[in-house]
C-alpha cells in the first residue's frame, strides 16, 4: 500500500512548491486536473466538478492499491475528506 500524504493549506502557501521540493512524482491535484480539462487555461465548471472529484478519488484509490507514494495537493480538504 503507498503512502498518501497530505498537503493542506491557504492559497499560495507554498504546498506544491514543497511537493516539487521533496521530489515526490505522483500528485492528485483537482487543480492540475483543472488545467488539464481547460487545455492549459485553468476551468472551473460546476458542471465538470463531479467528474474532478471522481477522476481523484480514482486516482487516489489506483497508487494506494499499487502501492505507490504520493501526494494530495489541495487547498481547502476537511479533516473528515482528509480519513
């Protein structure tokens, strides 16, 4: 099983910067998914917001059962989203 940390934090906090810092590969990020969806420009449509939160669940689920290291970069994740 990979370990799953948690990077939380206010906007500009310095949480990815410290992702990239610690040289960790794999990170779920709505916000990358986001850009992603927006072909570079940052998208955020209620309308899409199921299938981000759906994608990162996925893909938090596929590196824990492959047991691989990574990070969840967010900003505001409750303690409850965070168990």
């Amino acid at each position: 099983m990979g370990t799953c940390h948690v990077m939380v934090g206010n906007i500009a906090s310095g949480k990815s910067t410290t992702v990239k810092r610690l040289g960790i590969k794999h990170v779920v990020s709505k916000d990358a998914l986001r850009y992603i969806i927006g072909n570079g420009d940052y998208l955020f449509d209620p309308a899409l917001e199921p299938f981000v939160h759906n994608a990162t669940s996925a893909l938090i689920s596929l590196y824990s059962r492959a047991g691989i290291d990574f990070v969840v970069d967010e900003t505001h994740i409750s303690k409850t989203v965070r168990r």
